[in-house]
C-alpha cells in the first residue's frame, strides 16, 4: 500500500507539471516590419528640365513608334532625395512623321513618356519641348536651374560640369527651334509637340538638347 501511494503521488505529480507547462503563455513575438510602397514622385506642372538626345531622329527614316531617348544633364531636387540627378534616362517615342514631299512639309511629333530615376524606378513624365537645338552661348551667360521644389541651383556661365565641360547648355529661356533653319516647333494636341519644316526634312542629332516642360 505505501508503494501505491507513492506511485498515485509521482502520477499526479507529472499532471500538475504539465498543466503548468501548457498554461505557460507564449512569449510576444516582435512584429514584422510591412513591406515598403513603390516610391512615388513627381514633378509639378511647368517644371523645366534640359536633357541631352542620345538617339538621331532624321524624318526620311523614323517610323511612328520608334523610341526617343534622351538624358537629363543638371540634378533636380527630388523626394526622397538624390533620384532626379544629372544622367537619368527620358523615355519618348515618335506619334507622327512625314518627310517634305513637294508642297507638303516635313513633320515630326513627339510625345516624352517617362522618366528612368537613379535607382532604377520609373515616373511617368508627360512633357512638352519648349526649345530644341545646340547650346548657344550667346543666349546666355548665367542662369538659375529651375527644380521642382526648393531652391533653385545656379550654373555660372551656361556650361556642362564636368567631363564636357567645354560644351555650352541650351538656357532654360530659350524657345522653339534654336539654329535650325525653316523648322518650327509648336505643341501638339495631346501633351506631344510637333516640329514642322516646308522646305527641308528635319532631323534632330544625338548631341541636340532640348527644354522639357512638365504638364
């Protein structure tokens, strides 16, 4: 009978451990942090930015749908910071194009459709041309970088910093087709712009800047 006893005793010994083992609350868990959104920017309407062709677009030998790249040659203020910089790829393509036939002129529309940014994210940018051309220096000698907010950043004497340096920026005053003769640039009616010629076929080189403004 003593052997029995201790044998209920360790049983119901072993049941209260367990009890007190399963009524043990589980310990908090730190949570984990929520992914991140997509980074979402943008420029305000009338926002200026210069970029440079990277593409020749010669109208005896663009088809609509062909792709216009470009790259912007100053840094823009940007949130988060450091993603609009000198460098970023602008994404286009040609809507319409005609090359000069007797009385009928040469045409070419084009439309900006995006902005690659420095870390790879793209925005989209609809923008017009206001100017297309070379950099001439007598259109200006000191000029203010127009940003999309904040102050404006300031490049004395119209020049590119940098490796081409010696190369003179188009300034953000200038307007229409700057050097090309008989061409004409006007917008278009659906945020593109058209660049019109009735006596020769317009063609725009790799090296040509152009003024974008934001819609």
């Amino acid at each position: 009978i003593p052997a029995m006893k201790t044998a209920l005793w360790l049983v119901a010994g072993a049941c209260l451990t367990t009890v007190c083992i399963a009524q043990t609350p589980a310990q908090p868990q730190t949570p984990a942090p929520a992914p991140s959104g997509p980074i979402v920017m943008h420029f305000t309407a009338g926002t200026l930015i210069r970029v440079q062709l990277e593409t020749q677009i010669d109208v005896k030998k663009a088809r609509v749908g062909d792709q216009v790249l470009a790259k912007t040659t100053d840094d823009l203020n940007s949130n988060p910071p450091g993603l609009a910089t000198r460098g970023c790829r602008i994404v286009g393509h040609v809507v319409e194009v005609a090359p000069h036939q007797g009385d009928s002129p040469s045409t070419l529309r084009i439309a900006f459709d995006k902005m690659i940014l420095k870390n790879n994210s793209e925005m989209a940018l609809p923008a017009m041309i206001q100017a297309v051309g070379f950099g001439d220096a007598s259109l200006g000698t000191s000029e203010e970088v127009p940003q999309s907010s904040g102050a404006p950043g300031k490049y004395i004497g119209g020049r590119m910093p940098g490796a081409n340096s010696g190369e003179v920026k188009l300034p953000f005053t200038a307007k229409g087709a700057i050097g090309m003769s008989g061409v004409t640039l006007s917008p278009g009616t659906a945020q593109d712009s058209v660049l019109t010629s009735i006596k020769h076929n317009i063609k725009l080189e790799s090296s040509m800047q152009m003024i974008l403004r934001t819609e």
